[in-house]
C-alpha cells in the first residue's frame, strides 16, 4: 500500500502534537490564572511601585495606628507613598483622589470618611486606569469602580458586642449607645449588628442612641448629655470605639457612678487606651477591629499593579478582649 508523503507528514505531526499536549502541566480550574495582560505587562516589584492613599483623618488611636502601619510598611518595603490626609472632611478626601490622579500614581488607597458621595471622584480615577483600594471602610458605589475591599466585618463587631453585653448584664439592660461618624460603614453596620442580636433579649433596651463622631471628646460630651437625662436608669453603654467610651468614662466618674460597676461598657477596636481602662476595672470588655493594615494592603496593591487576580474583599482578622487578659495582653498590643 503506498502511504501519501502528505499522509505521512500528518501522521509525524499529529504524533508530535500528542507529546507536547501531555507533558504541558494540566491546567487546573481551580489554580488563579494570572490575567493575561499580566504576561504583557512589565512585572512591577515594590521599589517600582508608587501609591496615592487618601487617608480620612486622625480622629482617634485606631486611625494614628493604621496610619503608621501604611506608612511604616511603604518605608520598609521600598514604596514610593504619596499620603494625604483629609482631616475628617469629605471635601478634602475627594479633592486627594483628585491630586494623586493628576500624579498618575500606580493606584489609590482610600478609607472613605462615610459611604456615599464616591462614584463621580472614582469614575475619574477608572477613567484614568488608577484601580483604587477600599482600605478599613467601604464606599457604597458599582462594584467595578473598586478593586478589593480590605478591612473588617462591622456588622459581627456589633453582633460580638451585642452577645457580650448580654453576657454581662444578665440579659437585663437599660443602653445609651453611642454612634461613630454619621453614615460611615463602621457606624452603619454596628448599629445594625448589635440591634440584630437584641432582638433576642427583649429586656435589653436601647434607651438613647447619638453620634459622638469616633472621637474621645465628643463621647464625653454625648454621654454626660445622657445622664443629665437619664441619670442611674442608664445600666450599659455600648461606644462603637474605644475613644467615645473612654470620654463616656470620664462622664460617668464626673457624675459620680462607676464605670464598669454601676454602669457596664462595651466597646469596638481593642486600641491601648481600653486595654489600659480593663485593668483599672472602668471597661468591661473590648472587640477587636484590626488597624495595622499596612502589609496587606501593600501586597495586594502590587498584586492589582501586575494584573493578579486579588478577591474583592480581604477580611481582617480579630479578637475579643476582657479585663482579665489584659494585662497580660497589654505590652504585646501595637497600638
Ligand atoms: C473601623 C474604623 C473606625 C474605628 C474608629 O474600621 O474605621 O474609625 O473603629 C476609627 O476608632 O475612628
């Protein structure tokens, strides 16, 4: 039988192919595949890299840490930071945005002061091929004008809190809370979290309920307003963060009651400033909401730059802290 030449060179060819094709690695479908672009694109490494980040302010000890850990790390890794600060204003964060687009800097960072109020100064940051980073807070816009969000579940921190307070007044309780920022994420979501919880506890009320805007200063205010009006029918204070509870302590020892005794309090963050009021029996119980941010954000940035693909949101990671831990836990916190 006489075979063709072109018979035969199909046959040669087809061979080859079929021993290529088996020792090429399978490809799995669950291993990320780096978007193509990434193959393209020059890989960037972080002395490469320059960052804009937006930051909201200085308003308490968590934001002073989270700050220093964005800046700490840019140094150690060799990153190029361009940090604004926008001192709790919104104007100013989005006037930031603006500044590091004309930059032309690699990507944005931002920790949005409140949740709405976004899409335009994000638009203009796609627009110009700067991906942005939710870091701590999120931002209520499409979800194609970020590219991940880092930060912490707000909502279990005010379920934690809810749980915890319940622990500690028997189910039994008059509350004043007191609010973060109007409208940011962690105010929004602990205030949903914990009414979620006491729902559970019909006689666990929710006497009064005020912004003290994060800040130690106007949590003193708010809760010596509380009890002018309320006085000893307060028995708990819920503060969603470390800073508003520390003024409401000061509050409570000026009107003449114990704090932590006669009226319990529970608060959001686990910053040194609680973990100092537990050992000196004044707090009764803090959760953890994680500022020292810096090495994640920093790798998942160079992982957006060199078009990996990264998770749309990156949980942190905390704890619970209670007044008999803390001494021990205290010279481990770093902030
Ligand atoms: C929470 C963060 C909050 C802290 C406050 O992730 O945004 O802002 O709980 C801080 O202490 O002011």
């Amino acid at each position: 039988m006489k075979i063709s030449r072109s018979f035969l060179f199909f046959a040669v060819f087809t061979v080859i192919l079929g021993y290529l094709g088996c020792t090429q690695q399978p490809v799995s479908l669950s291993t990320p595949q780096p978007d193509l672009n990434s193959e393209t694109k020059p890989q960037k490494t972080y002395e490469d890299l320059i960052v804009g980040f937006a930051q909201l302010g200085a308003e308490s000890e968590w934001r002073v840490a989270n700050t220093v850990s964005i800046k700490e790390t840019a140094e150690q890794l060799g990153v190029e930071l361009r940090f604004l600060d926008a001192q709790q204003k919104q104007d100013n964060q989005i006037e930031a945005v603006r500044k590091l687009i004309i930059q032309k800097v690699d990507i944005i960072g931002i920790s949005p002061i409140v949740e709405t109020g976004w899409e335009e100064v994000f638009q203009e940051a796609k627009d110009a091929g700067i991906p942005i980073i939710l870091v701590d807070r999120r931002a209520t816009v499409p979800e194609d004008l970020y590219i991940s969000y880092l930060g912490s579940d707000f909502l279990e921190e005010g379920r934690k809190s809810a749980r915890i307070m319940a622990e500690l007044v028997n189910g039994k309780a008059n509350i004043v809370e007191l609010v973060g920022t109007i409208d940011s994420a962690p105010a929004n979501d602990r205030y949903i979290g914990f009414r979620e919880v006491l729902k559970d506890y019909p006689e666990m009320q929710i006497i009064d309920s005020q912004s003290g805007d994060f800040t130690r200063a106007r949590g003193k205010e708010v809760m010596a307003v509380f009890l002018r009006n309320y006085g000893n029918k307060i028995t708990a204070v819920y503060a969603h963060n470390d800073d508003m509870a520390l003024g409401a302590i000061e509050a409570i020892e000026e009107y003449g009651l114990n704090p932590g005794v006669d009226i319990k309090i529970v608060s959001v963050d686990a910053a040194r400033g609680a973990f100092e009021a537990m050992i000196a029996g004044k707090l009764n119980a803090t959760v953890e909401c994680n500022p020292l941010l810096g090495p994640q954000f920093f790798e998942l940035a160079l992982k957006v730059v060199n078009g990996l693909p990264t998770p749309k949101w990156v949980p942190s990671i905390e704890g619970i802290f209670f007044p008999e831990d803390a001494s021990k836990i205290l010279p481990t916190r770093k902030y």
